[in-house]
C-alpha cells in the first residue's frame, strides 16, 4: 500500500475516495482506541466509542484543518465520544483487569519486571476508579505522552485547566493507591 | 508517587490489541452511510412518481390501452401514423423514476464492491 501522509489522505478523502480513509483509521485505530478504553473502562464500549469516532471525525472532515496534525484532532474526537459514553452509562462500568503480556523489554530481570507489572496493575486498577475526565487526562499525558498543549487540544480545554486536571487526578489517584493498599493491609 | 515516577510507569503500560476486523467494520460503517443516503433519494424520486403513475393506470388505463393499439397497429400496417397522447406530468414521472433507478443503481454497485472488499 502507498504510504501517504494524513493531510493526503484527508484530501484523498475530501475529494470523494472514501478509500483513503482506511490509512487514517489503520495509523491512529489503535491509539484511538486505547484512549477510548482507559475512559470507559469497557473493551466493547471502547470498539463502539473508537468506531463512533472515525465515523464522526470522517463525516466532519471538511473542518479539519490540515495545517494542524491529525493525532489531536481525532483524539479530541474519541475523547468527546468516550466522555458522552460515560455520562450516558456510567452505571455500567466495570474495570478493565486484564491486560495483555508486556512489550516492553525486560532489562531489569524476571523479578524486578514482575513486581513492576503488579504496580503498573495497581495504579490502572486505581486509575479506572476516577471520574472520566481525569482518566481521559491521565491517559492522554502519560499513556499517549502527548504534550500538555496537545491535551489541551484534544480535550478541548484550556491549558491551564488541563495542568489542574492533571495535578488533581493525580493526587486522587495517589489518594486511591493508598486506600486500595491500606485495604489490603487490613 | 510523583509526576516522573507515574509517567515512567504508564507509559510503558502495553497497548491493547484493536480488536480484530476493527478498520473493515469503520469501513464497512462509511460505506453503509453513503448507500443509505443514495437509497433515501432513490426513494424520493421513486415513490410519488410510481404512485402517479399507477393512479394514471387506473383513471387513464383506456387511453393507454388505445395509444397501444394505435401503436401496435401503425407499425403492423406499416403506416407513419399513430396517434397517441402522453400528458407533461406523466413524462416527468417517468423521467423521475429513471433518476431514481439510476441512484438505486449505483447504491447496488457501491454495496456489492464494499461488501467484496471486506470478504477478501
């Protein structure tokens, strides 16, 4: 398949073939849907949400500026369609537990990677505990390493509200970790 | 846990698979919208012309009947002339019922190569 950059696709598309869109959903499909997943905290919701997403984002093309990179763009998408989720059914989330094997390189030896994993288990059990615009906060800085402009944008928030987001999640999240660990102790 | 520790260790967090199929479903999604939209307009076009025409039938079905004959009958005795007679309205239905078939036409054909695609 010819690789083409997003603003040729987006042109592609613009210009009727509907084709060129499936590059834009293969390159950001699975971002777009780990976003959708750390929000809802449903795997199938999450296929829904991120689908719901590039169907929006393809219906709403026109309005995308191809100056600005497309990542935010369709984040910002799949962040409103995941919020909206959550406030239509919130009563039936259930965390997400179960996560695949790591891919990241195991330097530290069999032990040190296994205790890693317990904590990183811990902190997005915890983490599926907040309210979802903090989830969708944390998600985007520290799993999608966005900038904190980029959040901003995606969100569709000031700057400044997003540093307070950040700042609150995660001290809710550490408030979290401690009572999940004082549970446990007990 | 600070701010360095909590992205040292979520950004390291694996990804989840995208469920299998996912980009030919988004696909499969935007190809569903685009006939549906050609099929409404199909419709539109279609249906009160072949209610016209049906009503036409019924309150005019002798005059077709003998614009027919007059027809069949000019070109078995192999004259030039028969004489029939077909209203504006009717014409425009016709005309609108052809539109019709030709949006219902491409739906059909945009339907059979998405669903093509998706199965190879």
């Amino acid at each position: 398949m010819l690789t083409r950059t997003d603003q040729e696709a987006v042109q592609r598309c613009l210009a009727g073939d509907t084709d060129a869109f499936s590059t834009l959903v293969e390159r950001y499909g699975g971002r777009v849907y780990n976003i959708a997943l750390r929000i809802t905290n449903d795997t199938d919701a999450a296929a829904d949400c991120a689908q719901e997403a590039f169907i929006r984002a393809y219906r709403a093309l026109h309005q995308y500026h191809p100056d600005l990179p497309f990542g935010p763009w369709i984040y910002r998408i799949a962040t409103n369609t995941s919020l909206n989720h959550v406030q239509r059914w919130h009563a039936h989330e259930t965390p997400v537990e179960e996560f695949p094997e790591s891919v990241e390189p195991d330097h530290a030896g069999p032990e040190s990677s296994a205790l890693r994993r317990e904590e990183l288990d811990e902190v997005l059990a915890a983490m599926a505990e907040l309210p979802a615009h903090y989830r969708a906060a944390l998600a985007l800085r520290h799993m999608q390493q966005l900038s904190y402009q980029e959040v901003a944008d995606s969100l569709g928030i000031p700057l400044g509200t997003v540093k307070t987001h950040l700042h609150r999640a995660r001290a809710a999240l550490k408030a979290r970790l401690a009572a999940r660990r004082m549970q446990r102790e007990a | 846990m600070n701010e360095e520790d909590l992205d040292r260790l979520l950004s390291v967090a694996p990804p989840q698979a995208l469920p299998f199929g996912f980009r030919d479903r988004v696909m499969g999604r935007l190809q569903e919208r685009q006939v549906a939209w050609e099929w409404i307009i199909a419709a539109l076009f279609a249906i009160p012309s072949l209610v016209f025409l049906v009503r036409q039938v019924l309150v005019h079905g002798e005059d077709f009947v003998q614009a027919m004959a007059n027809v069949v009958t000019a070109a078995s005795s192999q004259t030039s002339d028969a004489f029939f007679f077909v209203d504006g309205l009717t014409v425009l239905a016709l005309a609108l019922l052809g539109i019709a078939c030709a949006f219902a036409a491409h739906a059909l054909l945009v339907d059979a190569s998405g669903t093509g695609r998706r199965v190879a």
